[in-house]
C-alpha cells in the first residue's frame, strides 16, 4: 500500500509542481504532514544534501524521501513517478508546439503560475525558517547573509556553501 501512495503522491508532485525543484517544496512538506514519513528537519536536510548533489533537486529530493520512507524501492518509484508527468507533458507538447507556441491563452496561464510557485515557496521557506532557527544568533546570521546577498552579486552557489559553512559551525556550536 505505501508502494501506491508513493507513486501517487510524487506523481501529483511532478503533475502540479511548476518552476523547477524548489517548487515541489510545498508537497514535499505537506507529504510530510499528511503521510508522517519524514519529518520537517528531515525535509531541511534533504533540501540541504539535494541542493548540492548533482541533478534536479526536486528529483534528488523525491529520490532522497522515497529511500526514507520505504528503501530502494521506494526512491524508485518516487524518482519514476515524479518524472514521469513531465515525460508525458513534453512529449505532448513536442507535438502540438507549433500549435501553442503563440496561443495568448497559454502565455497567460504561465505568466499567472509564477507568482502562485513564489507565494507558495515563501510560504515553505518562512515554515522551515520558523522550525529550525532558534536563537538571536541564527536570525542575524541569516539576514546577514541575505543582505549581503542582495547587495553583493554572487553566483548562488557561493552563498548556499557559505550558509552550509555558518550552519555547519552554529551546529557544532550549539547556537542555533
């Protein structure tokens, strides 16, 4: 039975998810709320170890739940059923682009998604943010580093090596 629930959950994920792997953070959490096969920490350390293997994170963090929750056979089915929407998806539309390449009505649709898959990824981020940092330190570390993300131009990868580093360090520390 978990068998199914897997395929049918991370085959919703893949369908509804849109702009990438962060955006399957929001069912990502709600797997976790619904199902209680991982926890929310466990679901920071899969974006943690998913954002800096190499691939999609949002298969690397279907892979990653689906070997939590029911072993090698479970990442298989999760990474298959998360990718196979979009599979399909494309091979659809590989033949009818011509078709929809200039429809106002699907330019529309996607021009709408976006601010929907912001909202919902804030959302995600604000909850993660409110269960794992806990003390004075960890808010002015990690505004500090939003700031300086915003006022200095890096590569995002420099940051999220930097925040792993002062994450890594408060852990050791026990400040957070």
């Amino acid at each position: 039975m978990i068998y199914l629930q897997l395929i049918f959950e991370y085959f919703k994920t893949g369908l509804f998810s849109f702009g990438g792997g962060y955006a399957t953070l929001p069912f990502l959490y709600h797997i976790s709320e619904t199902y209680s096969w991982y926890s929310s920490k466990q679901l920071s350390d899969m974006l943690a170890v998913s954002s800096i293997t190499p691939g999609p994170v949002g298969v690397n963090m279907a892979t990653f739940s689906g070997f939590t929750t029911a072993g090698i056979l479970g990442a298989l089915l999760a990474t298959s059923a998360i990718v196979l929407p979009s599979l399909i998806i494309v091979i659809v539309i590989a033949k009818l682009l011509a078709k929809f390449r200039e429809n106002r009505h699907v330019q529309a649709a996607i021009y709408a998604l976006k601010p929907a898959g912001c909202g919902l990824l804030t959302a995600v981020v604000i909850n993660m943010f409110q269960e794992n940092v806990h003390s004075l330190w960890g808010y002015i570390l990690f505004f500090g580093l939003l700031i300086m993300s915003l006022k200095i131009k890096k590569d995002p990868l420099t940051y999220l090596g930097l925040s792993a580093l002062v994450g890594l360090g408060l852990g050791i520390l026990k400040i957070i």
